[in-house]
C-alpha cells in the first residue's frame, strides 16, 4: 500500500526586527527579544504557501497528502504552528527543551533532522531561505545534508510536482533557473516566492482549541553531544553595534551636465 505523501514545513519564530523601539537591544549588544514582537519568519510563511500548492497538486494523483509543520524554539512557538494550521497546514508540532538553549546552526538543523526522521517518512521538507534573526541561511542546507537528501535553493515556484520529482524555478542573482530533483528531497524558499494564503475562518473556529504537540529532546532520540551549546562549535566573540554614518556627500544636479559627470566619476572609479 502506498504511503501517505508526507510534505514537512520547517518554520521558526522570530522577534520582529522591523519593529525595532528602543529596547530592542541589550547592553552587552545581544538582542532583548523579550523587547520585539514574536512572529511567523516571512520566509517560512512563503514555504508554507509553496507546501501547500504542492499539496493541491498531488492530490490530483488521489494520494492521501499532508502537510506537517516542524517549529524548534520555546514553547509560545505554538502560536506558528497554530497560524499554519489556521492558513491550511494539517499538523504540526514544537520541539522544545533547555537543552537546546544556545544552539547555532551545527545543532539547530541536527535537531530538525531528529524531529522529522521522527515522523518516519517524509518526501519533500520545505524551509524557508533565511531566518531575519539568524541571517545565515544555513539550517536548510545543513538540514538536507544531516537527512542525505537532495536539496533546490532559493526556489521561487512550483513548476511541476508528482509523488516522484519536483521541478522548481530558482532565482539567481543573474537570471532564473528550472531544477528537478527526485524524491525524498528538500528545498530552501526565496523570499519572493508567492505571497502565503490568508487564514480561512472555518479553520480558525475549528483549530483554535487545538492541542499542539510538544516534543522534548527526549523525544528525538538524539546523541545528547550534538545539541545546545555543546553541540555548536560557533563561539561569538564579540558583537557590536554597527551605524554606517554617511561621511561625505556630493550634489549631482539633475541636468546633462551632472549626470555626464557622474557618469565620469563612476567609470573612473571602476564601478562601471
Ligand atoms: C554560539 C551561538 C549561540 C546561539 N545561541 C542562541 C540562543 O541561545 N538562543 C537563540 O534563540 N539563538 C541562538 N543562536 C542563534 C541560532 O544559532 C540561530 O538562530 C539558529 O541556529 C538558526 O539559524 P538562523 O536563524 O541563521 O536560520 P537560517 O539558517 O537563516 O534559517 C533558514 C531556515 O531554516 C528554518 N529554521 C531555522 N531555525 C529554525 C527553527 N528553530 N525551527 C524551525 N525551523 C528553523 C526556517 O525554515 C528558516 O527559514 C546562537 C547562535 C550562535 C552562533
């Protein structure tokens, strides 16, 4: 018998940086996340989109298919898990524990991989790029290497997708690219990508009291060495405050004569 279509959503709960007040950093540089609204990372919002159009297009196929959403933070991450199910996920849980406390990258994806070798089967993971926290776009990557899967980053769209193989468009810094990876495999979701669906009210109704699971490290069957701090050979030296301050300025008047001279200007400086 076949199995169900497993699609795994990996998101994160992050502090909200465009809303940045003045408590939104610690004295020693760190950020005070306590300061900053928790939300759904943007990038993971469109992953969940692209998981749930792949959805739609495998049903075609009268395969049983279900989206699972996978979050690692402290327990209010529920609150993600809760607006993917309100948006049209089928599922999904938290995986939360101290002993995950000062992750980096190393150790946040190899315990993602854990949670979903946790579900048994999987055939397609989607992530988002980059985290607007973290910033490194890592955890997708290292996630697909810790699983020994395929990976397609920076997808924008779905062109195709069957029970076998998934064919994405890709955007690059100097073009576009179509990749057809086969099964199971993971992809890492660009920013542009489309726009998440809005909440449906009947699954808000139906949804809102539901439990949201709780997974431990315990849970995870891990090797205890590789989680938290002990696991994240990442050490921060030092952070600082960055304030790029303009030095200088030059008046380009808006004729032929002040573009001619930027013109000028930029080809002596080799930026054209
Ligand atoms: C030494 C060190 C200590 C740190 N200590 C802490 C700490 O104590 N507390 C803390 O909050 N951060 C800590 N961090 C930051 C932490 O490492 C990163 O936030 C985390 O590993 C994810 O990396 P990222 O944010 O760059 O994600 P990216 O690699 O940019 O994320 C890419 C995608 O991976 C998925 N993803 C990433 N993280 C998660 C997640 N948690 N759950 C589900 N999906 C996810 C999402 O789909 C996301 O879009 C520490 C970092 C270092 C280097």
């Amino acid at each position: 018998m076949k199995k169900e279509f497993q699609i795994v959503v990996l998101a994160k709960q992050v502090p909200d940086t465009k809303n940045v007040g003045k408590d939104a950093m610690n004295a020693d540089g760190t950020i005070n996340r306590a300061a900053l609204p928790a939300i759904f990372n943007p990038d993971d919002m469109k992953a969940l989109e692209m998981a749930l159009m792949c959805r739609d297009i495998i049903k075609k196929e009268n395969v049983d298919v279900k989206v699972t959403v996978i979050t690692m933070g402290p327990p209010r991450a529920n609150e993600i898990i809760r607006e993917a199910l309100y948006r049209g996920a089928d599922d999904g849980f938290v995986v939360s524990d101290k002993r995950f406390a000062g992750s980096d990258t190393l150790a946040t994806s190899y315990a993602l991989s854990m949670a979903i070798k946790k579900l048994g089967h999987y055939d397609i993971v989607f992530t988002g790029r980059q985290a607007i926290d973290g910033d490194t776009a890592q955890v997708g990557p290292q996630t697909a290497e810790k699983l020994g899967v395929p990976q397609i980053t920076y997808a924008d769209e779905i062109i195709a997708a069957s029970t076998d193989a998934i064919r994405l468009k890709r955007v690059l810094q100097h073009g576009i690219e179509v990749v057809e990876t086969k099964l199971p495999s993971l992809v890492t979701v660009h920013g542009n990508a489309k726009d998440c669906r809005s909440r449906h009210a009947h699954l808000v109704i139906k949804k809102k009291n539901t439990e949201i699971p709780m997974l431990t490290a315990d849970d995870l069957n891990p090797d205890f060495e590789r989680l938290g701090l002990k696991g994240s050979p990442t050490k921060v030296k030092n952070i600082e405050n960055v304030v790029l301050a303009k030095k200088e300025s030059i008046a380009i008047s808006s004729d032929d004569e002040g573009i001619k001279g930027l013109v000028e200007d930029l080809t002596a400086a080799h930026i054209f």
